[in-house]
C-alpha cells in the first residue's frame, strides 16, 4: 500500500527553496567590493523579499550605503506594504532623503492604494510636490475609479497636466466607459489619442501612444492595434504592441 501523499510538500519545498536562494544571494550581494554593484544587488534582493518579508526586506533596503539604490529599494518595500499597511508605506517613503526619489515612492505607494482606498490614494498623490510622479500616481487613481465612479476618473484625468500620464488616464477612463456609455468612452478615447499626438517630444508622444493602446485592448482591440501600428519610435511600438497581445491571449 502506497503512504498518503502529503500535496502541501512540493509547496513547503518551493518555500524552503526560494527561501535559501534568497539568503545565498544576499550572501553574494554583501560579498561585492564595488560599493555601487552591491548597493544595487542587495537592492535587487529587497526587492524579491517584499512578497514574503517585508520586515528582513526594509532592514536590507536601509543598510544599503548608495543613496539612489536604497531609494529604489524603499520604495519597492513601501508598494508591496501599501495595500495591507499604507501608514508603514507612507513612513518608508518619507524617510527617502532624496526628494525627487521620494516623489516617485510616494507616488508608487499611491498607486498601489488605488485598489484599497482610492480616496487615500488620491489625497497622497495630490501631496506630491514634483509634478511627473504626481501626475502618473493621478493616473492610476483615474484608472482605478473608472469602473465604478467615471465621472470622477474624468475629472482627475482631465486635471493631471503632464500629458504622457494624461493620454493614459483619458485612455484607461475610455476603455472603462465603452462598455456602459459608448459615446463618452469614443470621446474620451479620441481625447487620450488627441492629448497623445500633441506631445512634441517624440519619445514621450510614443510612450503616451502606446499607454493608449494598452488601455484599449481588452475593449476595443482594434483601435489599440491600429494605434499601436501608427507609432513612429520602434522599442515603444514594439511594447505597445507586446501590451495588446497579451491582453488578447489572456481573454
């Protein structure tokens, strides 16, 4: 007679194993000379332990020498504890001695509230001093009131004045409100197209362009991929179009 099978042991071996991985890279990052190699490798190891250790990944994020590395790294560690602990989130974000760096974790923990308490999240990116991070952080509170509250998504997308982050809240609010009121999402989406085209700097109109066409392609794959085509710069073409398959494979 074969012994029971204990189906939790693969999963306590993939836990026990991901966990020694973990400790061996971390023994290597501390084992680099080059102080900014290091930095950057223990950053890396916080960044994979925000998952499961948020406490061993912010003692490792704060024991990081290089200003800009720790920064990433905190505000990896803020995201991941944001949606469980957004008080935690915020402190981590704060204590960034840098100010621009701060900006993007402030922002990062906003978006990562959108999904728990949009309100929070939309008071904490208006707090954003620096107006790039706060405009993306804006753009995911548009995005994620969509559904629910579209004449709110508008009204912060319409207000968010750096226009890469505007395309693609305009772009995200349309896909939302196709469904349900089609007139308002073909306006809005002729809007996000408008606002992309209008960007001068070719880079940043490609950006806006494809954030569109992934906003679009559960609902309208069509347009996404026409758009998605129309962009001039390759690497944000490609992208786009790599947004718009997956979201088509996994319908």
């Amino acid at each position: 007679m074969n012994p029971p099978t204990d189906s939790s042991g693969p999963a306590r071996n993939g836990v026990a194993r991901a966990a020694r991985l973990l400790a061996d890279a971390e023994r290597n990052a501390n084992a680099i000379t080059d102080e900014t190699a290091k930095a950057w490798a223990l950053s890396a190891v916080a960044a994979a332990l925000t998952a499961t250790d948020p406490d061993r990944a912010e003692r490792i994020a704060n024991a990081i020498t290089d200003q800009t590395a720790k920064a990433s790294a905190l505000g990896t560690v803020a995201a991941a504890v944001a949606d469980t602990d957004p008080d935690r989130a915020e402190h981590i974000a704060n204590a960034i001695t840098d100010e621009t760096l701060k900006a993007w974790a402030l922002s990062a923990v906003a978006a990562a509230l959108t999904a728990t308490d949009p309100d929070r999240a939309e008071r904490n990116a208006n707090a954003i001093t620096d107006e790039t991070p706060k405009a993306w952080a804006l753009s995911a509170v548009a995005a994620a009131v969509a559904d629910t509250d579209p004449d709110r998504a508008e009204r912060i997308a319409n207000a968010i004045t750096d226009q890469t982050p505007k395309a693609s809240a305009l772009g995200a609010v349309a896909a939302a409100a196709a469904a349900t009121d089609p007139d308002r999402g073909t306006r809005l989406l002729a809007d996000a197209e408008r606002t992309a085209n209008a960007i001068t700097d070719q880079t940043a109109k490609a950006s806006a362009l494809a954030a569109v066409a992934a906003a679009l392609a559960a609902t309208n794959p069509d347009r996404a991929e026409h758009i998605a085509n129309a962009i001039t710069d390759q690497t944000a073409k490609a992208s786009a179009l790599a947004a718009v398959a997956a979201v088509l494979a996994n319908r």
